[in-house]
C-alpha cells in the first residue's frame, strides 16, 4: 500500500494527478466541513458527486465552490434532500436514487453531529445514535443495490469511538443518564462495527467497506453545541491525557488534511487491504486496546465481528419497530 501520505496530507495531496471522470460518488453532509472538501477535492479531480444535505436552501449556497471547482475539473454536483433523524426523509431521498438508477462506485457517509443535548429523532431514536449511526445504516441498505461491483463505502467515524462500545441493551439512553459524549462515542463505534458487518456481507461483490477518523479538525461545525470554554477545556484534556500516556501531542488538522483520509480510502487505497478496517492518517490503523480515550488507533470492541451481527440485527429491529 502506498505509504506517502499522512498526517498533514491534503485531500488534494491524495488525489494529486488522479483522473475522476466517470466515478459516481455519494457524499452525506456535504455543505459543510470535511463533507464539503471531501466534495470539492473529488468532483474538481472530475467526479460526478450527488451530496446529501439536510436542508437545500442553505447547502446550494455552501456548495458554490464545489461545483466552480467541479465545472474547472470535469466534474458535477447534484444535490438531494436527505434528513438522516428521519426514517421517512431517509426512505424518500433512498427511493429517488433508486428510481434514478444510477450506480455509484463510492458511498461516502460524512454526514453527523457530535454532543449534542439529549434529545430523540422523529422516530424516538437517540439523537446521536440516531443520525449518526441509524440514518445512515438505514439509508446506505436502502440504496445497496446502487453500488457497483467492487464499490466502496466508507463510514465516517471518529477517534471518540474509543470513549465507549455501543450498549445494545439500552442503545437510546432509555434506562440511563444521558452523558453528550458516551453517546457521541457509541454512535461512532456503531459506524465502525457497521463498517465490517457491511464489508463481510458485500465482498462477494468486490465491494469493500472501511470506516474512517479524520483527525479532530476545528473547522468542521460539529463543535457548535459546545461553547468556546468547552472547546478549550476539550483541548486540554486531550492534550493532559496524550502526554500522561508519554503520547505525541495532538495536532489540530486543517480541514482539507481532515478530508484527505476519507478521499484516500475512496479512489486511492487498494481496497482489499482497507477493506473491513479502521483508517486513520491515510493508513490502517493498529489495534490500541489502552483504556486512554484521546490515544491513536483503534479499540478492538469496534471492529469485533460478532458484536457487528449483533449490532446490524438490532438496527433492523430499531427500524422495524419505528415503520
């Protein structure tokens, strides 16, 4: 696997030289952050990219460089309306792909928020889990027979997977205090196990699944329910906690080197070494079982293949029960 790229790359490093034209791409959460570059980088490298976003009249403003960079490129955008906290948007946006017909060669799940009040979707999910996690299983099993053969899909997770597992016993806060951040990390372990289940039932069809942190950037939005004392208090406690483990400082990363490994494990990786992993840097991340929540690497409960069963026939009876 190439291994020039890292930390401090660009999601334009990645696609340097690289022609797109041809490539069908869906992208959730593009109108903002990490969606929007990774949206930018790739349809300006000439990729036809269809993002979802939750409301359109704020995303086709947001999205005006994308498609000047598209039109410079090769490249598209087409927009859709997709409201991840709602099983009906999520079954709407889901069913007019499928009457387009049109197959992708990547799914890009971007889309998410990150501790937020306690609060349910429309369907009476956890908000977090809900938009996060279940959205998103909802959505990309909807539209699987978009993706082409020897596709790719790449979850979005995050470094905060190692807060917390998923709880299947009480996955929306129902017996237990509500805590912003446990719920952020379980819906971010979800996307992981999501990410192997859905690379095993798939690569049969060459399609390879893989689930992504793209490195704690302070450009992204997500930060919006925390208030600047938050954010700083945040920091410190990152960095108080790497260096009690005699870890590297944490960098915050510019927005297009936090896009650069979901483009990478896109169009670049081979994708039958990425396929089934967690990602981070432009790399495979190694297994980091220490209980220290801010180091690198990857918690084993969140790519352990039984627990992604468990998970993924949860998730279809969470959905099951709210149609």
């Amino acid at each position: 696997m190439n291994q020039k790229f890292g930390a401090k790359s660009t999601a334009d490093d990645v696609l340097s030289g690289i022609d797109l034209k041809g490539k069908h791409i869906l992208i959730t959460g593009i109108s903002s952050g990490i969606g929007l570059e990774t949206g930018r980088s790739l349809a300006s490298h000439g990729a036809s990219i269809v993002g979802a976003d939750l409301d359109l009249a704020k995303a086709e403003p947001a999205t005006a460089l994308v498609c000047e960079d598209a039109l410079q490129g090769g490249g598209s955008l087409e927009l859709i309306e997709l409201d991840l906290g709602s099983l009906s948007s999520v079954r709407a946006s889901a069913d007019k792909l499928l009457a387009d017909g049109k197959p992708f060669d990547v799914i890009i799940a971007n889309a998410g928020v990150m501790a937020t009040p306690f609060g349910r979707t429309v369907d009476g999910f956890e908000i977090q889990f809900g938009i996060n996690y279940l959205g998103h299983f909802a959505l990309v099993n909807r539209i699987e027979p978009l993706l082409a053969d020897d596709g790719r899909l790449v979850m979005v997770s995050s470094q905060a997977h190692r807060i917390a597992d998923v709880d299947l016993a009480d996955p929306n806060f129902e017996r237990q205090t509500y805590d912003p951040w446990v719920a952020y990390g379980r819906s971010k372990t979800a996307t992981s196990l999501f990410a192997a289940e859905f690379d095993r039932r798939h690569r049969d069809r060459g399609i390879r699944a893989a689930s992504v942190m793209p490195g704690n950037s302070g450009g992204t939005g997500l930060t919006r329910h925390l208030s600047p004392e938050d954010v700083q208090g945040l920091l410190a406690n990152v960095g108080k906690a790497r260096a009690d483990a005699g870890l590297q400082p944490a960098e915050l990363k510019e927005v297009p080197q936090a896009a650069a490994t979901s483009v990478w494990a896109a169009v670049v990786a081979n994708k039958d070494e990425i396929g089934g992993h967690y990602l981070e840097d432009c790399s495979v991340a190694p297994i980091d079982d220490s209980p220290n929540p801010f180091a690198d690497g990857v918690r084993s409960y969140a790519l352990d293949a039984e627990k992604a069963k468990q998970l993924w026939a949860k998730s279809e009876e969470l959905i099951s029960a709210a149609s």
